[in-house]
C-alpha cells in the first residue's frame, strides 16, 4: 500500500510547526512595553497548524500525479538555468545572459532549434531595447562590456 | 456623497490615465486568455515595472486594476474554445461555454459572454459606488479589536469557500502568515525568524514573494504540459460571426442580472473571489432556469450566469480593500501589496485622506469596463489568437519580466534566488493540491492581524475580554464561527440535501 503523501506532509507540518515555535519560544526580548510580546503570535500559529495538520494525517486527501524521473530532471534543469541566468546576471549583462536562458529554455520547452534561435534573439535583443530605451529602466550591460563602450 | 466620483473621473479623465486603463485592459485581456496567466501573474510581473517607472500611486492601481477586471474578460476565451479555463474565474465558463463551441455557436458564445460580463461588472461598479463610501463610515469606528476579528472572519470565510479542501485552505493561510512573521517585529525590534541573514531582516519582500510564488512556480508547472502538442490551433473550433443578437442577450437579462447581484454580494465577502462567485452563480442559475435541463449542453444561460458573477466578483472584492484594507480575493490581496509599495495602507480613511486613489480607482472602473466591451466584442477573434502562442515562447517571457521586475526594485542578486526559493516553495505546494491564494491571503493580512491584536491587548493591559466586547466584533466572531459549522451542520439537518450542497462546494 502506498503512503497517503497528505500524512507525510502533515507529519512534515507538524514538524514545521514545532520548529516554528520553540524558536518563538526562544525569542530573547529585552524589554518590553506591552502585553504581548512577539511570541505569542506565532506560538498561537504553530498551534493552529499543528491541529491542522493533524487532520490532515488522519483524513488524507487523494494522492496527486506526482513528476517522474524525466520530469524531475527537466525541472532540475529549467532551476538550473534560473539560477545560473541569476549569477551571471550582472556580470555578463542583460543581453547575452538572457539570449542564453532563453536559448535553454526554448530548448528544454520543446522549440526545434531554428525557432529556439530565433526567440534568442529577439526576446534578448527586443527587451533590452524595449526597457532600456523605451521605459527608460537600465539593466545591467556586464562588466566586459565596458571596456569596448 | 459622491464628490469623491467626481473627482475620479477628473483623474481617471487625463490621457495618462485613460492610456493606462486602456492598456491594462489589453493586456489584462491578454493575460486572462493565456492559460496559466491570470491576473495575479499578470499584476506580480507588471507590479515592478509600474513602480520603477515612476507613476504614482493612482495610475499604477488604474493600471493593475484594468489588468484584473481584464482578464476576467480574457479568461472566458480558452474556456469557451478549448475547454481550458484560462484562469480560476473561469472554471464554470467551460460548462456551457465549450459545448456552444462544439455546437459551430463559438463566436456567438464569445459575444454573449462579453455582454454578460459588461453587465455584471456594471452592477458590481455601481455596487461598490454606492457600497463603498457606506462601509468606509462604518469602518471608522473599528478599533484594533474590531479589525483582528474582522480577519478572523475573512479567514473562516476563506476556509469555507475558497477551494476543494478546507484543511488545505487553512494551512496554506496559516503558511502565509508564518512568512509574513520574518523580519524585525515592529512592536519590540526583535529578529524573527532571520537565522542571522541581514537581508530578511526586512521581512520577505511582497514583490519576491509574489513573482516567485505564483510566475516562477507556474514556469515549472507549465513543464509538465510541455510535451503536449502545442498547435492547440487545430482543434480550435470556427469563430463564426463573433456577435451575439439583441435577442439573445434579451433571452439571459435576468440571468445577468441576478448573477451580477451573486457576484457582487460574493466579491465583498472577504476572502472570496471570482472563482467561488462563478460556482455559486451558476449552481443558483442551474436551479432557477434550467427547466429543460440543458444546462451543460451548450445553454446561453448557463454561459451568462458564471460571467456575469465573476466579473461582478471581481469588482465587487475592491470594496472591503478599499475600505477596510481586507482583500475580497487573492489578486485584490496582490493590488493590496501594490498600494503598500506607495506607502498608501488601504482602509476607512482612503476615502477622505486620499480620495484620488479611491475615485480615481473607482472611475476608472467605469471607463475601463466600457473599453472592455469595445476591445472584446469586434476584437475576440484577434485575441483568441494569443491561446495559439506555445509555450517556449511564453515560459522565456516570464522568466525575463520576473527577473527584471526584481532585479530593479532590489539591484540585488540576493533578492533573485529568494524568488527561485519561493517559487520551488510554491511549486511544491500547488502539487500536492494547495491553491496559492489563501497563501498571499495569509501573508498580506498576517502581519495586519498581529499588530491588531497586539495593540488590542495594550489598550486593555491584556484582558482578552476586549476582543469580542463591542458589538461589531462580537457580530463578527459570531458570524465566522457560523460560516465554520454550518457547512458541517446544515448537510445533517437536511440530508436529502445533502449533495447539492457538496456539489456547490466544489
């Protein structure tokens, strides 16, 4: 028999719920002018989800269609691409970053390598131009860039 | 009383703002069409940009409110032509909607439900004209004490309505609030929930959390469909003429009517929007009409009944936001967060202190929905044509506004894996069946109802009798424990009853 993935996560809520307040339990206040307290909120919080979390493991919903393997990796990858598109952001400009993600991105959304291509360009060239120039909002060129400008 | 009106329409009136209006009301359209965008996408990704462009506050909510009341329009388009709701208030359109598609009656479909939503959207409009202004004087005399039981009640209300499963509902509402606690606490300046990272000191910004939770979770949520054929164009049936007779509008006035008045009544209830406006609408009209039961093969009613109520939904949930600063719905709840940005904190005062945002919002309503018909009615066929745009074309566009639209409010790269985090954070919710709207629910009111309680508790010196002493506030406890049991309770009483009202539910 399959674990309802509803009781996991409520155990995993539970969890959570728990964490959340032994650190507002463990809050260190050093004065304080009213009766409340930056504490008791959240404890308040915890508590409710706990007891709701708690159905949740008693009444487990229906189990979704959870990824496969070859869906997992493609996920994998269109984060891998976010990422790597945030790290080089600022170092190597809008223009050229952006071609690449979207390059990879097109790809991995199934686009034959023409329109792949063709989305590249335009959307990298297109938007650079269309923020830059036409709302006046400046995006980073890239460090290399500056020495040829 | 309605000088407030008046003035709206002289800010409403100027180009800037009509060119404004008429763009959100294109690209809201636009954004309702796509599957996958709704409004809130839309406004989460053009939220930013309005920002750093330097609008004020007025014509950035005339813009983002035309993108909200647009894509309610937009999002019958792939529900009536490729029986996929093009976003949540549109669910109930595929019923009636997709079958009058199948039948060769497309484009009279697409006409009678741009009729249907003008007219709902109307009555919501001057709803909230007369409504507002009522409700903001009333709101006045809520103290701390009233406001936190007020967002008790606008979570009970959500719990109930708002999706499949309550329990769900909740936790994901209390999730929202959890995040909304990170950062320095107001009251004391002790660090919440930072774990010694100096950039949540701040707490989780509004604009990262939302484009990370709902665009670039729907970017790895669009992955699962990528394998489908995406030439969807094929299958799309003829327009036709995309006009609908006098007759036939004739034929459902009273369903419009009726709905509009549903939709409106739904969208004021705090914490319900289009989506529970729809199923109500059309389970009532589906009791009132359908004599022949044809409801679900293609009746023009069963069409106009769910457009009809969640355009008046969405109008209709800017009332207790404008008024007691309690979205009626998760994109309202996003617009909300929108006027924070310009420091404006929505509430009985909007009204007096910054009647240019409230008319000009409220005017601007008017003169956005009379563009929507104009751009809905001669131009469905154009814009049907946006459902054809595959998605290795939309999935890049996203991720380049998300990324611009964060980038330029924090120039910070830090600010950019936060959104991927919470994106994942997201993902992960929506596939084991949250919906994300009580999340934002949670997140925009949570700080909102700790500050209510707390400044409650110090002016009674902590006797929690305050809570519920004042009429108001006892009236709304009352109410929100009654909207929390009767569902479980009324089925039991009337069990033959019993699974219509399920069906309601759902």
């Amino acid at each position: 028999m399959k674990i309802a993935a509803d009781r996991v996560l409520g155990f995993a809520l539970i969890g959570l719920a728990a964490f959340f307040a032994v650190q507002a339990a463990n809050l260190h206040i050093p004065i304080s002018y009213e009766p409340v307290g930056p504490k008791a909120f959240p404890i308040v919080l915890s508590i409710v989800l706990a007891l709701l979390s708690l159905v949740l493991v008693f009444r487990p919903g229906e189990n979704g269609h959870f990824p496969d393997k070859a869906l997992i990796v493609k996920l994998l990858a269109v984060l891998g691409v976010l990422v790597i598109y945030a790290l080089l952001f600022t170092q190597l400009g809008f223009i050229i970053t952006t071609f690449f993600a979207v390059l990879a991105l097109t790809k991995l959304f199934e686009a034959t390598w023409r329109k792949a291509l063709i989305a590249s360009v335009v959307m990298a060239v297109g938007s650079y131009y269309l923020f830059t120039q036409g709302l006046g909002i400046s995006l980073p060129s890239g460090y290399w860039l500056a020495d040829f400008i | 009383m309605f000088d407030f009106l008046i003035d709206g329409f002289g800010v409403a009136l100027t180009p800037l703002n009509l060119g404004l209006a008429f763009l959100g009301a294109m690209l809201g359209t636009l954004f309702g069409a796509l599957p996958g965008i709704g409004p809130i996408n839309g406004i989460a990704i053009l939220m930013p940009l309005a920002y750093t462009l330097g609008l004020p506050a007025e014509s950035a909510l005339i813009l983002l409110a035309g993108i909200y009341t647009g894509s309610e329009y937009g999002g019958r388009m792939s529900s009536i032509l490729l029986n996929v709701p093009g976003d949540a208030g549109a669910v109930m359109t595929t019923l009636d909607g997709y079958p009058m598609a199948k039948k060769g009656l497309a484009g009279p479909a697409l006409g009678l439900s741009a009729v249907s939503s003008f007219v709902g959207a109307t009555i919501a409009i001057i709803g909230l004209t007369l409504f507002a202004p009522l409700l903001a004087r009333v709101a006045v005399m809520f103290g701390p004490a009233e406001f936190f039981a007020l967002m008790v009640f606008a979570f009970a209300s959500m719990a109930v309505m708002m999706g499949k499963d309550p329990i769900k509902t909740g936790i994901g509402a209390v999730l929202g609030v959890m995040i909304a606690m990170v950062g320095v606490d107001s009251g004391t300046g002790v660090l919440r929930y930072t774990f010694g990272m100096a950039e949540l000191y701040d707490g989780i910004d509004f604009v990262v959390m939302i484009i990370g939770l709902f665009a670039i979770s729907e970017i790895l949520l669009m992955l699962e469909h990528a394998n489908r054929p995406s030439n969807e164009s094929d299958e799309m049936p003829p327009l036709g003429r995309v006009m609908v007779s006098l007759k036939e509008v004739l034929h459902c006035k009273w369903t419009m009517l009726r709905c509009g008045l549903i939709g409106f009544i739904v969208g004021v209830l705090p914490g319900t929007g289009a989506s529970v406006a729809g199923a109500v609408a059309y389970t009532t009209e589906k009791r009132i009409s359908d004599k022949d039961g044809t409801f679900g093969t293609g009746n023009m009613r069963g069409l106009a009944a769910p457009e009809s109520a969640n355009n008046a939904a969405a109008a209709g949930s800017f009332v207790p936001m404008l008024t007691l600063g309690i979205p009626g719905s998760g994109t309202t709840a996003v617009l909300l967060g929108a006027l924070m940005l310009y420091n404006i904190t929505p509430g009985p005062l909007l009204f007096t202190e910054r009647p240019e945002v409230a008319g000009g919002l409220i005017a601007s309503l008017y003169v956005g929905n009379i563009m929507l018909l104009a751009l809905n009615l001669p131009l469905a066929g154009v814009f049907a044509r946006v459902l054809t745009i595959p998605r290795w074309v939309l999935v890049p566009a996203i991720a380049i506004l998300a990324f611009i639209g964060v980038y330029q409010l924090h120039s910070d790269l830090m600010a950019i894996y936060l959104m991927l985090i919470i994106g994942v954070f997201g993902y992960l919710l929506r596939k084991l069946g949250f919906s994300l709207a009580p999340v934002i629910l949670g997140y925009v009111l949570g700080g909102l109802m700790e500050d209510n309680l707390r400044r409650a508790l110090s002016i009674s010196g902590g006797d929690t009798g305050i809570l519920w002493q004042s009429g108001i506030s006892l009236g709304l406890w009352i109410a929100a424990a009654a909207l929390l049991i009767l569902p479980w309770l009324v089925p039991k009483l009337l069990p033959s009853n019993s699974t219509e009202k399920n069906k309601q539910g759902a």
